[in-house]
C-alpha cells in the first residue's frame, strides 16, 4: 500500500519536472550496448568515475565482439577504478559473448531478454529500455530512487521489486523513464542521504520527512 494517492504523487512530479527540465541520464554512450556497459559499471561507483574512464575502454574495446573476446586481465585494468572489478570485467565479457551466440550481436531491446545476460537485473534493464531503445516497462530503482521513494512517502518498501511496483503504480507509464532521472537528480542536488537540504527543497511542503 502506497502513501501517496495518485493525483498527490502527480503534483509532486509535477514539481520536479518544472525545477529539473533537463533532468537525464547523467552515463556518457553513444550505443544501447555502451549503455549497457557503463550501467554495469556503475553499480557501486559513481556516474562521474564511470565516465571518466569509459572513453579508453570504448577506444580499447570497439565493438561487441572486441569485448567478447577481450582478455579478463587487461578488462580487468580498464574498469579496475569502478570497483568490484573482477566481477564486472567478467560480467561484461560474458553478456557480450551471449548477446553474439543467442541475439545475434544486438543488444535485446525486451526485459525478458536483458535479464538472461550476466550482470543484468531490473535495474540495469530498465535504464537500458528506457535511455538506449525509448522503451518503458519499468523504473529503474537505484539507491536515490529507494531513499527517495521512502522519504517522500512514495513507498513504504526497502525492496527495490516492490518499490518499482508502487511507483509503477503512482504514475503514467509515460513518465515511467524521467521517474528515475528526476528522483536521482533530486537527490543528488538537494535530498542528500545524510544532510537533506529541506530549506530549499523544492517538494517540501508535499514531503512528510520535511524538516522545517
């Protein structure tokens, strides 16, 4: 059971939409399967981090098929700086091997098929529909979407599946995409997790954690 009724929920996006217009994906790409890369490495890191070392890599790497048959060691030394290296550089040569032999060397553009590929779970996939193909089924839910989502009384849930069914629920599918862009952005700039900015917080009023 959500906290927020609909039209609520609506007014607050509303919000965020006027304060944020610019609001996007803050990952550099220029491929769904660069796109697919960059959110596998940016799971534990920072969109900043990830971007600054994604040019050598896409320089290094070209294609699919490059990444396919990249040796983990150097992989490993490209993306080493995201964290968790080890089991990314083996993610990623692993989805790319399979996105060769089972899709015929192009990124699936279904949830169903995403989520076959090493590395892959909703999150990842819905910013992959959302930003590489304009496709919504879902919102992604990072870590600013979950803290967020329960701040703002938008879900009462810490599991990331639930939470997306409440917001899924909350808003137009059209909106399903800029969802994850506007609350990440918010966070970022103003609902830190430990020192909300709630003197300027364009929302607070239509908050319960407000703290003025």
């Amino acid at each position: 059971m959500v906290l927020y009724s609909r039209p609520r929920a609506n007014k607050l996006i509303a919000v965020f939409i006027k304060t944020y217009p610019k609001a996007t994906i803050a990952l550099e790409y220029k491929t769904p399967f660069q796109l697919l890369v960059v959110t596998i490495l940016s799971a534990q890191s920072t969109d900043k981090q990830v971007n600054k070392i994604s040019p050598a890599l896409f320089s290094r790497y070209r294609t699919i098929k490059d990444l396919a048959q990249a040796k983990l060691p150097e992989l490993e030394k490209y993306v080493h700086s995201t964290g968790f290296y080890r089991n990314k550089a083996k993610n990623i040569k692993a989805a790319a091997q399979k996105i060769l032999s089972d899709f015929g060397g192009k990124v699936p553009n279904t949830m169903e098929e995403l989520t076959t590929l090493p590395g892959v779970a909703r999150k990842t996939a819905n910013i992959v529909l959302s930003n590489g193909f304009g496709i919504n089924v879902g919102i992604a839910v990072d870590t600013h979407v979950l803290r967020l989502s329960k701040r703002l009384g938008l879900s009462k849930h810490s599991d990331p599946v639930k939470v997306e069914n409440d917001l899924m629920e909350l808003f137009p599918k059209n909106l399903w995409g800029k969802i994850n862009h506007l609350l990440v952005h918010h966070g970022r700039s103003i609902c830190d997790a430990k020192k909300p900015k709630c003197e300027i917080c364009p929302v607070c009023k239509l908050c319960p954690s407000c703290n003025l």
